[in-house]
C-alpha cells in the first residue's frame, strides 16, 4: 500500500541569480557654470578696417589743420594695426605733432617760410605758382593712394633740423576703392555652431570639486559625503569606487550617520573592499542609532528578508514605515541619492504601498541628475515594463550608459540580459565576460555567477575544480548563495568527495544569513543526523524557519514531522495545512502526500477521488511516488474501476525513472501474469534492480526465488 515518504534532502538547484537590489542614489548634483569664454580676437582685416574708422570719425585738431597729415596717418595707422593683429592687441593712435609756428599757414609745411616785404606783383606770382604746386602734389598723393595703397609719411618739422633720414614708403596690395564697403566675409570668421558644445562634466565640476576637496580635508562632513556621493553614483559620467570609498569612510569615521549608511551600500556593491555582510550590517547599526533614515530603511529591509534577527528591529515594519516619509522628504529636496533609493521603496512597498509608476519617476529624476545606479533601475523598469512601461530599446540604452560610466549592478544586469536571452540574442559568452568586470571590481555576487556558469559549462568549459573556487571566493566574502551552493557541492559530491561536515559548515553558515534553502537542508541534516547527532526537533525549529520565509520545501518537510510526529507532537490536520501550503507552490512531494492522506482518510474525511486528483497532478509533474501509488490504485480498483494493464503502465513508468517500490510491483506483476505476460525472467530482472537499491522486499522475494545475494 502507499505510505507517505520521510523527508528528502534538497538538491540545491542551480541558483537563477536575480538581479541585485539598487537601492541607493545620492545627494544633489555637483554642477559648477563654466567660466565666460573670452571674446574671439577679430581677424586683422576687420582690425585695419576698424583703426581707420576711429580715425575718420574723432580726428584731432592737427588732422583738421592738415588735410594731408590726416591721410597720412590713416595709412600708418593701417599698417601698424595690420602687423600687431596676430597679437590681437589693438595699436595706440598716434598723432604725428609739428614744431612749426602757432601762426603758419597751410602752404608753410611745403615751402618753407614767406618774405612778406616783397612786392604784391611776387606775391601774386609766386602765389599762382604756389596753386600749381599744390594741384599737383594733391594729385600725386591721390595717385599714390590710389594705385599703390600706401599712404605718404607725414612730413616732421624738427626745430633742431636734423639730417634725419627720410621715411620709406611702404607699398602694398591695393586695397579696394572702398574700404568700408568690403564683403562682410573679409571681416568676419565662420559663424559659430549654433549649439556650442559643453564642456566635459569632469572639467565643468572641478571648481565645486575642488572647494568640497578642501572643505572635506579642513574635517567638513558633509562635504566628504557630497565627495563621496559624487564617485558613487558617477555624476560626471564616470563612476570611481576607490575616491567614493575614501570620502566615504573620512564622513563615517568622523560620525555622519547619513555617510554610514552610505559604507554599508557600498559594503553591498563591493563586498571585497570593504568587508560584506558582516560589514555592512556594523555599518547599518551604528547608523542605526542616530537615526539616519537610509540605515533605519535598510535595517528594516534585512529584518524583513531575515538576514538581521536583532531583538531591537523585533519590527521590520515600524522601522520601515518610520524612515520612508525622510527619505521621500530627502529625496524631495533635491537630494540625488535618495531619489532613486525612493524609487526602490516604492518600487518594493519599503514602509509604503508598492507603486511603480512613483518609482518610475523618482527614478527619471535622479537619471536625470546623471544618477548611474538610477539609470540601472530605470533600463530594468523599461525592459520589464513596469509602471505601464515598456521600452526594450531606451531600457538597454541606459544599461549600457550605466556600464560604460562603470556602475557594477548595471554589469550584472546586462551580463543577465545575455545569459538568459531576453531583449538580447541568447549570448552566454557575453554574459560571462559582464560578470567578470562586475567581479574585477570585487562583487561577490558576480563571483558566484561565475562558479554557476563553470559548474554548468556555460559559456565557458566545464570545470568543477575553478566553479569551487570562485564559489569559496565569493562565500567568503558574505555571499549567502555561494554558501548554499558550497554546501550542495559537498552534500552530492560535485567535482570533489562528499564531505557532509563540509556540506554542513556551509549551509550553517548560509542558513544563518537567512538563506531558506540552507534552513531546510540543514534541517534535514539533523532530521537525518548526517555530520551531527540526530535531532529531530533540531531538524524541526530550521524547518519552520524555511517555511515562514515561503520556502516550500521547508512546508512539505515540517509536514512530514507532523505527520509521523518527530520532533513535534503528531498532528494530521496541521500536516495537511502544511502540505496543502507546499503544494499551492507547486511542491510535487507535498500533492504526492496530500493524495495519500486523503486515500487513508487522516486528518480529513477519506475521499478516492481528491486523493486520485493529488496522485495525478504530482505523477504529471514527474513524481514517482505518485506514478507507483497510481499503479496501486488500478491494480486495487479504490475508486476505480480495476485494470492491471493501467497498474502496469504506472509501475514501468516509474520503474524507469529508478522508483525502487515501482519496480518491485513490476516484477511481482510479470510473476503473476497481473496485466502482462507471465515472465520469470522479467520479474527477476527488475526484483534485482530493486534490490541493488537497497529494496528490502525485493531482497526477500529473491531469496524466497532461491537466489543468493
């Protein structure tokens, strides 16, 4: 008849890793204005053009005396300006002076001085050929401009009347008719783009930078958590975790509690660098008590999860509650990491009611502010449409934008996005080569990501031996599923000896973190007493911890306990809850047990047809218990109607898949010709599979068949 089975150690399956947590995002963004460009030099055409304007336009009271000084001097002054343009450094007037007397005339400057004692008659003649020389000296120096471009220097009286010598003409180019109609392309450069670039961040950030450095090494606090948030979060485009650690740790250890529980994010990210699990909760702790709002929300997280079970956050949900409205108010206020750290509370219903489209918001706003870990979250909401969202191709921008700017969680993300396909040809190659730069920064989560694809060959070749080691890396780091996944490896003896003190040590110390699958199968470990005394009611309290953190597996074997009364007192209709809990989440073992007590009538009216029901969805699931409890059912005719032929297709199906009791009724069938041939041969063959199982009732119906063993 069918009997319920005792607990069966789990099988750690491959751990799917889950996309870590983003939780935090940071202060206000650093952002400094660029200094005013200075104003372009203008091109010395334009300069030339300009001197001779000012002339035109303010001459001086020689220049109106002398209209042939004037001319001179706009060509001088041309000419200078047009040599000192390359130095953009605009060349001084000056005004050529004369010693003559305050009461010469025009013609004096040409002609030396004039006997006013002679006769008129030579005054009239020489004045008629003064007239002549004057006509055609205007025409030689309008020649001389005209064709040549050179102006005639200006001629110098010198009271002492020095042989100086004469200043040489400078011939150049002629210029236009008319210089101040020239082509606007003659005086003015290529127009500017119409949107300058900006500078780079890193270059537009500096001045404030350098002010926080300083402030931060006179002992500001809050100016090394601005340093530190800066790094962290990549607000220049480029995240450096080394300068985060450092301005960090300068506010931790001089007591910010915001900057505590900043360590213990980045204990989180980077549990290489700064310590892990046991690091992170210190920090959380002692941030705890100042009563910063990111160490109260994060301590209620853990409690809630499990990994913290301190007296003092007995609670999870006060704490929780407590911090959300500071955060929000935080966030609020401009600062950048608790926007996008608001944005996984709502995201996650952290002291408030789950809310994606909030989340969503609060993580375009701290986007917006070049937030890196934001941008994370934010292509992950994209890609999973959350918050009646879904934009595969912006969601795998802002991943790749977070990982060029270095974020590490975007690196898992996108290594995830590969391994498993989505959005993304299926790539393991690709997802590999994420998690090793995700490890190269020191995440332990990417290291047992690691060991996953060497123990299954994914993306890399099957290598036991390197899987251990990067699980042992990660394990000691505070991995709490690279703990589990040590302790399988030792239970099953995967790619080493089975080593049940060993497999014990691990899953100990994952359970303890909370790690429901390590509870259940420690649980089974003293249920069993493999590698410690058995004790059942040992076994019972690690069963009950994995099943109040919804693990099935710890419902089904609580179950059990209640049923056969170990460690507890026995008790059917608890039993039955259990099961019924387990099976809900599609616990195979528990559908089989539930069958069985519905088919014997414990703790519940005895009902054949609920019971065939249970046998039937476990069998389906490929329960072979379940399969061979069928075949007894047919075999009987309970609540059926008899047919051996169907017996015996359960007893082979479940025979084939190694059920030891399946194949004792398989051959007891081929015995006695039960809804098939009668075959000795038959029967013997799979009464001594059983038997190599360890069967017992094959063992003795061998021995009644005269064979020794």
């Amino acid at each position: 008849s069918a009997v319920p089975q005792t607990p069966v150690p789990e099988e750690p399956a491959p751990i799917v890793a889950e996309v870590t947590r983003q939780t935090d995002v940071v202060p206000t963004p650093i952002c400094d204005e660029s200094p005013s460009a200075a104003p372009e030099p203008i091109p010395a055409p334009a300069l030339a053009i300009t001197a001779a304007l000012e002339i035109a336009k303010v001459p001086d009271e020689s220049a109106i005396r002398n209209p042939q000084s004037a001319i001179s001097e706009v060509g001088l002054l041309t000419s200078k300006a047009v040599k000192n343009s390359e130095e953009c450094v605009p060349t001084p007037v000056v005004t050529p002076t004369t010693n003559a007397p305050k009461d010469s005339n025009l013609m004096a400057v040409s002609l030396g001085w004039v006997d006013r004692k002679r006769s008129r008659s030579v005054r009239t003649k020489n004045t008629l050929l003064l007239a002549a020389v004057v006509l055609f000296s205007a025409l030689g120096i309008w020649a001389v401009k005209h064709w040549w471009g050179a102006e005639p220097k200006p001629l110098v009286k010198n009271s002492q009347k020095t042989n100086a010598p004469t200043a040489k003409m400078v011939i150049q180019d002629p210029p236009p008719r008319e210089p101040l109609d020239l082509p606007s392309k003659a005086i003015v450069k290529e127009p500017p783009p119409k949107e300058p670039m900006e500078p780079p961040a890193e270059v537009k950030h500096q001045p404030l930078l350098n002010r926080l450095e300083a402030a931060a090494k006179s002992g500001d606090k809050n100016a090394a958590l601005q340093l530190g948030d800066y790094y962290f979060l990549g607000l220049d485009g480029k995240v450096d975790y080394q300068q985060a650690l450092i301005w960090y740790k300068l506010a931790a250890t001089a007591g910010h509690a915001a900057a505590k529980g900043r360590m213990a994010r980045f204990c989180q990210a980077l549990p290489s660098q700064t310590g892990g699990l046991k690091a992170q909760v210190e920090w959380l702790f002692n941030g705890f008590t100042p009563e910063d709002p990111f160490c109260q929300m994060e301590v209620g997280r853990l409690a809630r999860e499990g990994l913290i079970t301190s007296g003092e956050i007995a609670d999870p949900e006060f704490w929780l509650k407590k911090a959300f409205p500071k955060i929000k108010a935080a966030a609020e206020n401009g600062e950048v990491f608790m926007m996008g750290y608001l944005g996984w509370a709502y995201l996650e219903g952290l002291g408030t009611k789950p809310d994606a489209v909030e989340a969503v918001k609060w993580f375009r706003q701290a986007v917006e502010k070049n937030n890196t870990e934001a941008m994370n979250a934010l292509g992950l909401a994209y890609l999973q449409g959350i918050g009646a969202l879904h934009n595969p191709v912006e969601g795998l921008s802002l991943l790749t934008k977070a990982t060029q700017a270095g974020n590490v969680d975007a690196m898992l993300s996108l290594g995830h996005l590969y391994s498993a396909g989505i959005q993304v040809p299926h790539d393991d190659v690709a997802g590999l080569k994420w998690f090793r730069e995700a490890a190269a920064l020191g995440n332990a989560f990417a290291m047992n990501l690691i060991g996953l694809a060497y123990q299954h060959g994914d993306g890399v070749t099957k290598d036991d031996a390197e899987a251990i080691r990067w699980f042992r890396k990660a394990a000691e780091l505070g991995n709490v599923l690279a703990m589990f996944n040590l302790g399988g490896v030792y239970e099953f003896g995967l790619g080493v000896e089975k080593d049940a003190n060993e497999a014990v040590k691990w899953y100990a110390q994952a359970a303890a973190l909370g790690h429901a699958a390590a509870m259940n199968n420690l649980g089974n470990a003293y249920y069993y007493g493999k590698s410690v005394i058995r004790d059942p009611f040992e076994a019972v309290k690690w069963f009950g911890r994995a099943a109040q953190r919804g693990h099935e597996g710890g419902m089904y074997n609580l179950g059990v306990a209640y049923e056969q009364g170990q460690g507890v007192v026995q008790d059917y209709n608890e039993a039955l809850k259990l099961y019924r809990k387990a099976a809900e989440l599609g616990n195979v073992y528990a559908m089989g047990n539930l069958g069985i007590l519905y088919y014997m009538g414990r703790g519940v009216p005895k009902d054949m047809a609920v019971a065939l029901q249970w046998f039937r969805k476990a069998a389906d699931l490929g329960d072979t218990r379940s399969m061979n409890n069928l075949g007894c059912v047919y075999q009987a005719g309970d609540g059926v109607s008899r047919n051996p032929v169907e017996a015996v297709n359960w007893f082979r199906k479940a025979s084939e898949l190694g059920n030891a009791g399946a194949m004792c009724n398989l051959a007891y069938a081929y015995q006695t010709g039960e809804g098939v041939v009668l075959d000795q041969a038959e029967a013997l063959k799979w009464y001594r599979q059983a038997a190599d199982l360890g069967d017992l009732t094959a063992l003795r119906q061998l021995k009644a068949l005269g064979e020794k063993r």
